[in-house]
C-alpha cells in the first residue's frame, strides 16, 4: 500500500493500547473505516495484515474483562 502507513499505525496503535475502554472503543470503529478505505483503494500486502494482525491482538490483550476477550 502507497499510504503513509508509519503515521496512521503509531495514532492507531497508540490508540488501540490506550487504558481507557471508550479510546479503544472508538480507535476500533475509526480502524475499521479506514481498512474499508484502504482496501477498497489498494489490497492489503501480507506485511500489512501480519501488522494488522497484531495491533488487533493487542486490542484483545488490553481489555479489563475476560468476558470480552472470549467473545472475540
């Protein structure tokens, strides 16, 4: 993909670790919007979704409930 990812993943990863439940919350919506985007333009290399993989695996690891993780 041609977008400047190295910005886009540090907001998203800053965001997406953050402590507070609704940050991550509202991190997640505005990343799904923008994998729509970005799909739609450019398909996704391997190297793009390995790091998606594992900025969405640490969504899972800061969440405060177990409950959550599971359900995911």
């Amino acid at each position: 993909m041609e977008a400047d990812l190295t910005s886009v993943e540090v907001v998203f990863a800053q965001k997406l670790a953050c402590g507070e439940p609704v940050t991550r919350q509202r991190a997640f919506r505005a990343l799904q919007d923008w994998i729509k985007q970005q799909s739609a333009a450019n398909p996704f290399t391997e190297a793009d979704m390995l790091r998606l993989c594992k900025g969405l695996h640490y969504v899972l690891w800061m969440q405060d409930k177990m409950l959550l993780q599971v359900r995911f």
